[in-house]
C-alpha cells in the first residue's frame, strides 16, 4: 500500500509537470491512428479526414533519408511508436502553428493521459528538437538527457551519435521538402 502511495505520488508529480504548458494549448480528437509512418509521424482520422502528424518538439531516425537511406534504428523507432499509438484514439494539442509547409499537422500526441512525445523520448526512441522553444522543449531535453545518461533505447548503442545529429523540427520539414522534389 505505501508503494501504491509512493507510485501515485510520482505519478501526480509526473502529471503536473507535464501539464503545466498544456493548458493554454488547443486540442484536437479524438483521432484515430491507422498507420504509423516512422518514429515521429503517423496518419490518423480527424474528423472524418485522413491527417499527416508529425510530433512536436522531438526527432526521430529516418527511414528514408534524403541522402543517407534509412538512419541506423528507424525500423525499430517506427515499431515502438507503432506499440504506443497504431490503431488507437488519440488527442492532440498544438503549440504555435497548427501545419507546416507540408499540410501535415505539428502536434503534441497524446493516448489518454500519456504524452507520447515525452514517452519515446524518456525510452530513448528520440531526441529532443535541438531548436525547439516549444512549450515542452525543456522537458524533453530532460528526459533525453535522462535517457542518454541511463542508456535507454538508441543511446545504449554509443555509435548512434555517429549517425543522428541533433536537427531542429523546422529543419525536418525543410529536409521533407527536399526529399519531395
């Protein structure tokens, strides 16, 4: 019981820290998510349309990059956020603009209470937006930093540094656009 206590409190204590900057955020859903593209975007159904997401505030290995092919632990990025969000309802909450240049929507992803953004990077499966001003922007630099020290997810490997350089969000649909041409 004291245990139960003790979880509940780091719990509540977990909740309030995250949900500080959300309030002033909009939010948008339920959505459903019917495929997950790679580390940091899904397709989900929004109000009777089929969207493009794209995770606010973190990065993720690419499995198709522009020149590189596919990153070093893509595949395993994309099925851990396929666990965390495929064929679930899911809220999203905004901070800035709600699209990129590419129509897809910049969001926070939430599946009940859980920040899905925060989650993956806590695991390990991503990185915080080096330039992000987002309002978790801090938050999830702490939790990669966490990750990193603990040696969660990718960074139990220490050669993936080699390969993922810390990039801006903004920087992501810059290289998207590239990619398209």
């Amino acid at each position: 019981m004291a245990l139960d206590r003790r979880l509940t409190g780091v719990a509540l204590l977990v909740v309030l820290a995250v949900a500080a900057p959300a309030a002033a955020q909009t939010r948008l859903g339920p959505a459903y998510v019917t495929r997950v593209v790679d580390g940091d975007t899904l397709y989900a159904e929004v109000g009777g349309r089929l969207e493009a997401v794209r995770y606010l505030g973190i990065n993720a290995p690419r499995i198709e990059h522009p020149t590189l092919g596919s990153e070093p632990y893509a595949i395993l990025v994309r099925e851990a956020n396929r666990r965390l969000v495929e064929a679930k309802w899911v809220y999203l909450t905004f901070d800035g603009p709600e699209r990129d240049r590419h129509g897809r929507l910049l969001a926070y992803v939430w599946v009940g209470q859980v920040l899905v953004n925060a989650l993956l990077a806590h695991r390990g499966f991503a990185e915080a937006a080096s330039a992000s001003t987002a309002g978790y922007a801090e938050y999830f630099r702490q939790l990669e930093d966490g990750a990193r020290r603990e040696a969660r997810g990718l960074w139990r490997d220490p050669s993936v540094l080699a390969y993922h350089r810390p990039r801006p969000t903004e920087v992501v649909a810059d290289d998207d656009e590239i990619e398209n041409r």
